[in-house]
C-alpha cells in the first residue's frame, strides 16, 4: 500500500488509542477528585492515596495525543486548537490547579487541607467540564450559535458524570469498608449520567452529518451495526443490576468481584469510543478535512512514525509496569 494512504492512517490510529487511553486511565482520576468533597475526611486521603502513582502517567498520554496531531495533521492541528482556544485554556488551568493542589495538600497543615482538597475538586470538575465541552464543539464541526454551545455543555455534564463512573467504580476496586460502600452509591449515579453522555451524542452527531447519517442508518449496515448500541445499554443495565449484589457481597467480606464494575465502566467507553471513532472517520473534522488532506508530508510522517515506534512502546511499558506494582487495595496515605 502507498504510504501517502497509510501512514496517515496508521498515525490516525495511534492517535485514537492515545487518546481513548488518556479518557480511561486520567478519567477515572478525575473522576476521584471531583468526588472527593463528597468523602469523609478520614477518607479522603486514601482517595488520592488510589490515584497518586497513576496520575502523572495517565497524562502522559493526553500529551501524545495532542502531539501526534501537531507533528502528524498540522493543518487539522491549527483549524482544531484555533476552534477550541478557550475550552483547551480552561481546561490546562483544571489540570494546574489539580497538580499545584496535589502537592500543597501533602505539606498543608490541618488548617489548610481542606482548602487543598476543595482547589484539587474544583481543578477535576473543570479539566473534566472542559474536556466536554471540547468534545461537543468537535462534533458539531465547531459551528457558531447558542444551539451547539448548549450542546457542547450539555456533553461536559454528561462526561463530567462518565468520569464520575470511572471513579466511583476504581474505588470499589481498590479501597475497602465505608469508602467501597459508598462508592457504589456514587457509581449509581455515575451510570444515569454517564447514559445521558452516551445519547446525547449518539442522537446529535447523526444529525451533525448526512454522511455520517448513512453510515448508521443505510441498509446494511444499520443491522451490522445494531449489536454496538445494544451491548452498550445491555451493559448499562446490567452495572446498575449488579452493584446493589455487589454490596450485599463487600458487606459480608466477598471481594471477589470488586474489580467488574470497573471492568464493565470501561466496556462502555470502548463501545462508546468505537461507535465516535466509526462516525467520523476518515475526517478529522468532520465534513470538512480527512486525515490525507490534513496529513504532513510523507517523508516526514516516516521520520514520526519511527520515533513513534519507540517512544510508544516505552510509555505501554511504564504504564503496566507502574499499575503491576501499586497493584492491590489502597492502604491509608501516609507521609515520612
């Protein structure tokens, strides 16, 4: 095959899994810190205890993203970030303030820590709002009026709320007692919001693009298609069945499924991921610029793509590598 038509694809594709990997892995952290106000105090350490080795490393992979991007569809790049200027801005000063709070909080006396607490809740809830709205603008090809920014809101509640799912269900997995019990009951709600994100894209982005419209609705592919949206709502439905069993289980001491909320919270954004990714592909904007219009030369596309083969097995290997040895239940947030 001609490089011209694959290597943009290749470099499409890693940057999806850059991208479906920084929403899985730094969602669910974000999703801890904005729950975390809602904790006791005696607990709250031992929130950012479950996040605190992962958090760096679950960035690193919204960077590769958004590198990939730059150096691989430049003008996708300038068209993209010009759109979402105030969105991205917003966004990085959510990720500051989680950072600079992180860190403040650990050297903070009793006085101040709940001011820290608060300020790494508010930086979670903003990065997450913000990646929301970015998400919602990218899918009506960012068009003007109050009609796609409502949107646009409308989908950083709902990924706010996906994200809280996230959350919710990593703490059932990793800490135990009154902590686990109450994520459950936040996962319940995790789930209703996390459904709203889900249609409200699924019934927008249809109606954003014809071409995208038929991709769903046109015979055959309506029928190949049909099992995605039903295993995602079966999936839904069975989350919310199972976690009032699963607290009947973690009260009597059975942790043995503690990990399948989480397993199935992260089925539902693969599921979700795939459909996006079905939709819009081959555009990078939709409707208006592919992947091959918007890719770089090819000659400088190969000088990427071999430096992405070494610097993306390298991250792969860091991320297993650090969650293979924090592996386990949180234990209590200690500092020496």
């Amino acid at each position: 095959m001609n490089a011209e038509i694959w290597l943009p694809m290749a470099f499409a594709g890693l940057m999806a899994l850059s991208l479906l990997m920084y929403v899985v892995l730094d969602g669910y952290d974000l999703g801890v810190g904005i729950l975390l106000p809602f904790a006791k105090d005696d607990d709250k350490d031992t929130m950012v205890s479950s996040i605190g080795p992962f958090w760096d490393a679950n960035e690193t992979w919204l960077v590769l993203g958004v590198g990939l991007l730059l150096v691989a569809f430049p003008k996708a790049h300038g068209i993209i970030l010009q759109a979402l200027y105030l969105p991205v801005t917003v966004m990085l000063i959510g990720l500051i303030l989680r950072g600079v709070a992180f860190d403040f909080r650990v050297k903070a006396g009793v006085r101040y820590k709940g001011l820290w607490n608060r300020v790494f809740a508010a930086g979670s809830l903003i990065a997450s709002m913000a990646q929301g709205v970015m998400l919602g603008r990218y899918l009506t090809a960012f068009e003007p009026g109050w009609q796609a920014w409502a949107f646009a809101l409308l989908v950083g509640v709902g990924l706010s709320a996906a994200y809280v799912l996230l959350g919710a269900c990593w703490l059932i997995m990793k800490s135990e007692g009154t902590l686990q019990r109450q994520a459950i009951g936040w996962a319940r709600y995790g789930v209703f919001g996390t459904a709203l994100c889900v249609a409200a894209v699924s019934l927008v982005t249809p109606l954003v693009s014809e071409r995208i419209a038929a991709k769903w609705f046109e015979m055959p592919e309506f029928f190949l298609l049909l099992p995605l949206p039903l295993l995602t709502l079966a999936l839904f439905v069975l989350l919310l069945l199972m976690l009032p069993r699963l607290d009947q289980r973690l009260g009597q001491g059975d942790q043995h499924l503690c990990w399948l909320p989480f397993s199935m919270a992260v089925g539902i954004f693969l599921l979700s991921f795939y459909g996006l990714s079905y939709s819009v592909f081959p555009d990078v904007i939709i409707d208006k610029l592919d992947i091959w219009e918007a890719a770089a030369h090819p000659q400088a596309l190969w000088v990427i793509f071999i430096g992405a083969v070494v610097v993306l097995p390298a991250i792969v290997a860091y991320t297993v590598f650090v969650y293979r040895v924090f592996w386990g239940k949180t234990r209590e947030l200690t500092y020496s």
